[in-house]
C-alpha cells in the first residue's frame, strides 16, 4: 500500500501517513518561547522534560533487581483435556508463585502462526522479503474507514473503527514488535482524541492524548492533542504548558503556533475578567 498523507481542516484537525522529521529549537526561539510562559509554567516545563529524559535511560538497579531474582524452576509438560489437547507448561516445585500462563499464551500462538499443524516455521526472510501480516492489513483499513468516517462528520462511528484497531493492534502475537505496536497505537489515539475533542468529550481526548505521549513522546502531535483537551477543560495554563513541548519538537508548526497564540489571548481574557470583578472595600 502506498503511502499516504493528508490531514482534515476545522479546529481538531488530524493528520496521517509520514510524520515531519523532528527538529530542534533555535536559542532565539527558545528564548521566546521561554518569555511567553509564566515563572511557575516554565518550572513545569523543565520538570516534564527531566522526567521525560530520565524515562529514556534503562534503571541499572531494576535490571539488577530482575537478575537477582531469577532462578531455575523444574517443569513437565502435560496434555490438557479442558484446552483440547494443547501441550502446556506445568510448575512441578513447591513455589505456588510461579504462573506459566503468559509462557503458555506464547506457546500457544507460535503453534497458531505455523503452518502443519505446529510444525517449525521456515527462517525469517530478509527484511525487504517481509510482507505486511493480515492484521497489519486490518488495522490500516480500520483506521482508513475511520478516516472516512471522521472526515463526514460521524465522529463516534470513527471512535468505534479507531477503538477497533488498537484492539488488534494490541492483540498481536508476544513475539512482534513493540515499536510497531507503539507506532500504530500513537497513529489511532492520536485521531480517535481529535473525535473524542470535537463532540466535547475532553477527558477522553486529554485521556488518548496521555497515551499518545506516552507511546511516542517526541511526536509533537501528542503534546498538541493534549493542549486541545485541556482548552476544553477550561485549564489554559496548563494547555500552554503541553503545547510548549510540543513545539520543541516542531518549532516551526504553524498550526501549533497559531493555537499558542489563541491559548495567550483566553489567558489574558480570563485575567482581565478576573481583574474586572474585583470590587475594592472601604
């Protein structure tokens, strides 16, 4: 399938396919966006950016944590009558903590994706040999009809298709790739947020927006999601706030650019009024 990019218009607009690649502030636009944001925005600013650094390094005490704990545990495998006959892992020591569950998911699919019967799949082909699998396929066409859906207006029948494809996104065999995962789940939050925003259920916007951070944090269009969702909650200062990191990512958005500037204008309107019923006392 071809690869495709277009984005719809309005005030939740969205876009698909290839994303712009990212770029840096300059000092002078940093300077810039730096006096645009109070002290305490500022503060917050650099404390989700620490936190964000910090997520990216691996914990060398958890990595320690999780070698200290391993240890060898003796098995059998048993035929199960109640699974039909599926060959499963069964804990045969004393340690009633030990749950093979997820080992026998795992089994269980590698015998589902080869073919005769379980039979030892052939080796993986070189990377350019590699087809998109049958699920790739529907998670793309589901997320196209929700396109469709979204770009005529029937926002909650898109959710639904948005909602559809990250269920078979998420139910991909343990063995597949997380990144992938990631990828498409950033692509269908990302829109199914602008639906949920624009029949005003901010909380489920400000909720995929969250997701879509945390899935794929330098995407500019996650921090922009999230600044639409707090607008429609009324909380500006902190809109201003995510909106601000999203554009160190995409400096030069015009789209971002121009929302940062309507976010200034409700915060000095909201500010005005706020002065204006002030009534002094004698």
């Amino acid at each position: 399938m071809a690869d495709h990019n277009h984005s719809h218009s309005g005030p939740n607009a969205h876009s698909h396919g290839p994303q712009p690649t990212q770029q840096t502030l300059t000092p002078q636009q940093m300077q810039q966006l730096q006096q645009q944001l109070t002290p305490q925005q500022l503060q917050q600013l650099q404390q989700q950016q620490q936190q964000q650094m910090a997520a990216m390094v691996p914990d060398p005490d958890a990595i320690a944590a999780l070698d200290a704990r391993f240890r060898e545990v003796p098995l059998k495998l048993v035929v199960s009558e109640e699974k039909k006959g599926q060959v499963l892992v069964e804990n045969i020591s004393s340690d009633d903590s030990v749950n093979f569950e997820k080992l026998n998911i795992l089994a269980q699919q590698i015998k589902e994706a080869c073919p005769n019967n379980g039979d030892v799949p052939p080796p993986v082909p070189p990377p350019q040999m590699v087809q998109k699998n049958i699920r790739s396929l529907a998670v793309i066409k589901a997320k196209e009809e929700g396109n469709k859906l979204y770009g005529l207006g029937k926002y909650q029948e898109a959710i639904n298709l948005y909602t559809n494809a990250a269920k078979l996104t998420v139910s991909r065999p343990l063995w597949e790739s997380s990144a992938l995962i990631k990828e498409e789940l950033a692509m269908l939050l990302s829109n199914r947020s602008a639906a949920y925003a624009i029949i005003g259920d901010w909380v489920a916007a400000l909720a995929d927006a969250d997701a879509v951070i945390n899935y794929k944090r330098p995407w500019s269009k996650g921090h922009f999601r999230k600044a639409k969702a707090l607008q429609g909650l009324g909380e500006y200062e902190e809109a201003k706030v995510a909106l601000a990191l999203g554009l160190a990512f995409e400096p030069s958005n015009a789209e971002m650019l121009a929302f940062s500037n309507e976010l200034n204008e409700q915060i000095k309107k909201r500010q005005s009024g706020k002065a204006a019923t002030h009534i002094p006392i004698q």
